[in-house]
C-alpha cells in the first residue's frame, strides 16, 4: 500500500472553502487516488479516468476541474492526458536520493509537454538539494534534462468543454494553458 502525505490545513484553505462539493471529492481525488504514482504532481490519466474513479458524469468533473485549474491548482492537458497538480511536491518532497530516482523513472514516462518541463522547477524546490546526495542523484536524472526548443506552431491543448460560441478553440487554448502555466511561477 502507497501512503501520500496531505496537509490537513487544507479544510481550512480559502480556494477548497470556496470549491462546491464536486471540486473538493476532486481535489481529494487528485491528491490521494489510484492515478497517482511516486512523482508527486504529474499523472497520466484525462477527465473520464476521473469520472470513472468518482462513479460521476465526465461533464460534472470538468466542471470541477475548472473550479481547480480556475485558481491555478491543477492543470490538464487533453492531448498528452497529463494531469498536473502544482503544489504536490510540497507535501511529498525527496526524502532520499532513491526517491529523487524514482521520481525521474516515474518522469520519463510522462508524454512530452508543457506540464512535464515546467514541473522540474516544482520538483527541484523539495528535492532537498542541499543534501550532497540529493543534489548528486538530482544532477545525475532531472539535471541533465534540457528545455525542449517550442515553435509557435507547435500544437496546444483544446480546452476541456467547449469554447464560447464565436470563439476560436486554439485561441482558448492558448489562452487557457498560458493562464495554468503564468499561475505555476506564483
């Protein structure tokens, strides 16, 4: 059995306060549920893995998922089915240089894309770098990873649901993904 550590102040934090039902069995879902592996905060599944799990209509978990992802807690990538929770590795830092290995084996079965990379950062904050081992086990996996190179061509994930009549779907995209990301350095 797999054992993740949560903070219990969560009951207590504004955006889950603020979340209706849905959105907090989700957060909980995404913190705690089978999808998740030994590298906190990325997971390969989509909307219907969750749906599944929570026994809910896939439509009523995006519609949570976008109360989360709102206030730049998660983020989702239809094309990949990449799942990214940006705070995780806070609450599951490296506890040894084997775990910061894990992590990278757990790392490179994710698909490449935007999450994936800019994860690292997120990663490189609790990976107790300051520890010699740590830092030897980290410069030996995620620091010999280099930024892949992105056209401006390059495809961008639709956003779930559907866009506002009007509206170009990769221009919500752009704008959807670019907003994820933009919240992830704060």
């Amino acid at each position: 059995m797999t054992y993740y550590e949560t903070d219990s102040t969560m009951w207590d934090d504004e955006d889950f306060v603020g979340w209706d039902d849905a959105a907090r069995n989700l957060w909980q879902l995404l913190l705690t549920g089978p999808q998740r592996s030994a590298l906190p905060g990325l997971q390969r599944g989509g909307m219907a893995t969750l749906a599944e799990t929570l026994r809910r209509p896939v439509e009523a978990v995006e519609a949570a998922f976008a109360q989360i992802s709102g206030r730049g807690k998660a983020g989702f990538d239809p094309i990949h089915r990449v799942i990214w929770v940006r705070n995780a590795p806070r609450y599951n830092p490296a506890k040894s240089p084997n775990q910061i290995r894990a992590w990278w084996s757990r790392w490179t079965e994710i698909p490449d894309c935007e999450f994936k990379f800019k994860h690292i950062e997120h990663l490189r904050q609790f990976a107790r770098l300051e520890r010699e081992t740590h830092r030897q086990a980290w410069d030996s996996t995620f620091g010999t990873v280099r930024q892949p190179s992105r056209s401006p061509q390059a495809a961008l994930p639709e956003p779930s649901g559907n866009p506002p009549e009007g509206t170009n779907a990769r221009a919500c995209a752009d704008t959807a993904l670019s907003s994820q990301l933009q919240q992830s350095d704060t």
